[in-house]
C-alpha cells in the first residue's frame, strides 16, 4: 500500500491552471476541492473554500505564468487559507515564475525567486513541486522540500510518436540546457550539441559560434525549458538555416510565448512548436498531469 492509498489528496485547482488540476486529480485518484472564486472589478481577487479541509493533505495546482504576480497572490492567498483551516498544504507550481533569477548576476540584483520561496513557508506551504526548474539551483532557495520533474521524456516521446526525423540532431540554445538537451537526444537515439551563445548583458545581442558541418542537411530540433520572447529561436533558426539545416522543430516545457512570440517563431520557418501546458498556450499539446500524479503518488 502506497502513502498516498493510506492517506488521500485533495487536489485544489488554483485559477490560472484548473484544466490541469482536474487532470492530475483523475490520474491520482483524487477529489477535487471546490473553490470559490472570482476577481472584482478593480483586479482584487476573492476566493472561499467550501469543503472541510482540516487533517486533509490539500495540493494546490497554480501556475505561475503572465500576469505573473496575480498569479503568486493567488497561489500565496489560497495556501495560507488551508493552513489556516487545518490543511497540510503542498504546492504544485508547473511553471515557477522567477526561477531564471535565483541568484544575483549583477551587482544590486534581487534574487527573486529567493523572496517566493520565503513566501511560500510564511503562508504554511510544506512542500513544492514544479515541472523542468530553469536552474537546479533554484531549489537550494527552498527551505521546504523542493522537487522539479522532468517534462523531457514527455516531450521526446512526442516527437518519436508524430515524426519521421531524418539524421536528426537535438539542439540546445545555450550551455544552460546542455543536460536537457542530452537527456532529450538519448530517449530518440540521435545526437546533440550546444549552441555556444554569447549575450551581452547591456544591448541583449546574441552572437552564435558555426555548427553548420553538423547540421547540415539534417533534421534539427531545438530544445529549451521556456520560450518566452520567442527571439532566441527565432535568431537559432536564421543561422541553421543559414548552415543549411533541413526541417527544424523547437520544442519546450513552458511555451510562455509572451507578445507576438508565436508569430515571430512561425515566420522564422519552423516546422511546428512543441509544449506542455504547464502554460495554457496554442502549442501546449503534451499533459504533464501523468509526472505529477506520479510524483504525488510517491509521498
């Protein structure tokens, strides 16, 4: 008998990722708490929990996407609530927002994530887990445990169901990803490499170094943990185009695609954009819910 058969879920689906708590409340096995719920004319938001929640164990499903900091207030109101109502309280945030600044890289810099973390204990959460952190690192910022799982082979068994890949190789846009990517590349069986990208800091200007010997004529599939602008990609394609790439694929774990992301992704010639929906988006097309279920089942 697992933990969790011993003693059950409430899985509690925060605003900004109902869809997706109603999926791993089904894939776990539990019931859904009922929330109410709305935002008042002036932005607040109101919420009020209906059912007794007292000796429970509550997992709040909430997202932390744009507009990023409603999304925290939600998640951080929802929480103390529970705790304050009896409830053991672990927090399921499938895209942590803040995580690309878990430390300071510039002098005077705020380590973002550092303060949601210290958020999150002071409303009683006990646990959080995530989906594809941008940097482990960011977990040490924790003092509740802290767990990221991996999307990746999600995103690669997509790619082994729904596509014929010619020589493919498997791209990470950065050193960052260097892990992602390999990991990404071993399940399909093909090869990987590393864009070596320098940014400077102040213009934001990105200068890759020539991979055309290993790209070309060839399938090529870019790999990140978030597309966010989108220009990263779209200045990756250029240049594989440029050293003659074949079809070219970018998939991600959280398709933020803030703007016109999408349209600049599309008009620099890519075959399709992959992502989960641990961000609601046009291209969320893999389920996380089946990684999370299973890493509840295992507490």
């Amino acid at each position: 008998m697992t933990k969790s058969s011993q003693r059950e879920w409430l899985i509690a689906p925060g605003p900004a990722s109902k869809e997706l708590a109603i999926n791993i409340a089904r894939n776990v096995g539990a019931d859904i708490l009922y929330i109410d719920s709305k935002i008042f004319p002036d932005g607040e938001s109101y919420f009020r929990i209906i059912n007794d929640v007292r000796n429970k164990r509550v997992a709040i499903v909430q997202s932390t996407y744009p507009p990023v900091d409603r999304h925290i207030s939600q998640l951080l109101f929802l929480a103390h609530k529970l705790s304050e109502d009896g409830a053991e309280v672990h927090a399921i945030i499938p895209y942590l927002a803040y995580a690309r600044q878990h430390r300071a890289f510039l002098q005077g810099e705020v380590v973002s994530l550092g303060v949601f973390a210290h958020l999150l204990r002071s409303v009683g959460v006990k646990r959080v887990v995530t989906v594809d952190i941008h940097n482990v690192e960011g977990l040490g910022l924790f003092s509740m445990p802290a767990y990221s799982v991996s999307a990746i082979p999600l995103l690669a068994e997509y790619f082994s169901k729904n596509h014929t890949l010619s020589e493919a190789v498997a791209i990470s846009p950065d050193f960052g990803g260097s892990v992602r990517v390999e990991a990404f590349a071993r399940i399909l069986k093909i090869n990987h490499i590393v864009l070596e990208k320098v940014r400077d800091r102040t213009t934001g200007e990105i200068i890759f170094k020539d991979v055309a010997k290993q790209v070309q004529n060839k399938d090529v599939i870019l790999v990140d943990d978030i597309i966010s602008s989108g220009k990263t990609m779209e200045l990756a394609a250029m240049k594989l185009k440029e050293w003659g790439a074949k079809r070219i694929f970018a998939t991600c774990t959280h398709p933020l695609l803030v703007e016109d992301a999408l349209d600049r992704i599309k008009k620099a010639g890519f075959e399709e954009v992959i992502g989960t929906n641990t961000i609601p988006s046009p291209v969320s097309k893999i389920d996380v819910a089946p990684i999370l279920a299973s890493y509840l089942s295992t507490l």
